[in-house]
C-alpha cells in the first residue's frame, strides 16, 4: 500500500493523483480488479544485506510469478492463456530515465510480457522518490499495478467454493437473522453469484481480439423496445 501510493506522497509531473494512476489500469469499468508484484522482498534478518539491484533486474523479476501477490497467478495451464490488460510500474530509487527506455527495449526484445491484442501492448512506468523515513539496502526498488486476465482463476475459485456452501446450506442461518433475509429470500446471493459469472467471462473474453464485439451480439438481439427508444409511436 505504501508504495502504490508514492507517486502521490511524492508528487512529480506525473501520476502525482489516484485518478491518473487508476484510469490507464482499467480500460472498462467491469474489469477493475488490480494485481500487485513488488521486489525486492527482505525479512527481517536480511535488513542489512546488500542486494544489487537495476532498473532491468527490478522490472524483469516484476514479471515472474514467485513476486506476484495473488494467488490467482498460480502455475496452472489456463495461466498461459492468461494476458495483460496494463501494467504500471512504479520505480522507486535513484533511477535515469534512459535506463527505463532500455528495460522497457530489451522486455520487449525478450518477449517477456503477453498483452492483449486490442488494447495498447505497452508498461507505464512511473518515477519516485524513495521515503526518506525507511532505510532499504537496495538502491531500486518496483510495485507492479496490473490488470491480469488470470484473476478470473480466482473468481472462479470463489463461485466453486460458495456452490459447496450453498448446497450445504451451510452458515445460511446467520444470514436469517437479518430483516433482509428473514423471509428465507436468498436472491441476493443469487444475484451476486450472476455477477461473479459474468465478471469471469468478461475476462475470459479479453483474452480474445475480437473483445471489443463481446456482448454486442446480446444486445442487439433484444426487441424492439427493451433497453432503447426506437418504440416511441409518432404523434
């Protein structure tokens, strides 16, 4: 949380407010859910250990798995799939500019990062300043903001574990303490389950170019009437 929010502590010409960090991440308002990365990650102990660290080193380790704080990044064959939607990263330390051209060149070279096809391919990377209240050994350190398809894995893991409850109808009577439930209404379970279905095939669906005509075709089956005003009568 600290780092994600330097840019702001810190201000500089960019990202210097939540808005401009936020609205480059989420492209469409349903897929607003952000994964984190950061390194270099230190115990206690090795407080004191000096650890060699380039803006390359700092944005290459950003993309491995074993940095990534979700669990929904798992090393699973639906992984491989899986594609960014952005990535911003925010560099902490004392950092040239020139140096962040070349480890976004040789990313790029090396193939590291797979974006989607119908968005920009590309990493933001935005400069801080490091607190002068936290002493660190290393002289770089990154937070990586993304939006990743995989999340959906997480979802979907979600979805899988309450049909186990509900089919158990397991903690249900905690629930029937309140005057919302209280008439055995769980239509609001039922409701939020339909959300979390349809966020999961959204970002299924961003894995595909063809994205941008996703739920398009729903739409445009609707009758006459619903959901548009070409039904008014002339006068």
């Amino acid at each position: 949380m600290s780092a994600s929010t330097t840019t702001l502590r810190y201000p500089g010409y960019m990202n210097n407010d939540l808005v401009g960090l936020l609205s480059s991440l989420i492209p469409t308002p349903r897929c607003h859910f952000l994964m984190t990365g950061y390194t270099p990650l230190t115990v206690e102990r090795q407080a004191n250990v000096i650890r060699k660290t380039t803006v390359l080193d700092v944005m290459r380790r950003l993309l491995q798995t074993k940095n990534i704080m979700v669990s929904s990044y798992a090393r699973i064959k639906e992984a491989s799939q899986a594609k960014y939607i952005s990535i911003l990263n925010i560099i902490q330390g004392e950092v040239d500019p020139t140096q962040v051209h070349e480890s976004l060149q040789r990313i790029r070279e090396r193939k590291l990062v797979n974006f989607i096809e119908w968005g920009p391919a590309s990493i933001q990377v935005a400069l801080s300043r490091k607190s002068p209240y936290v002493q660190t050994a290393h002289r770089v350190s990154g937070l990586m903001l993304a939006n990743h398809t995989s999340i959906r894995h997480l979802f979907s893991k979600c979805l899988s574990q309450y049909e186990k409850l509900r089919k158990k109808q397991a903690f249900l009577d905690n629930y029937r303490k309140f005057p919302m439930f209280a008439d055995n209404d769980l239509s609001e379970f039922d409701e939020s389950r339909e959300i979390i279905d349809s966020l999961v095939d959204e970002y299924k669906a961003c894995e595909s170019p063809d994205y941008i005509k996703w739920g398009m075709q729903d739409s445009e089956q609707l009758p006459m009437g619903e959901g548009s005003a070409t039904n008014m009568v002339d006068p």
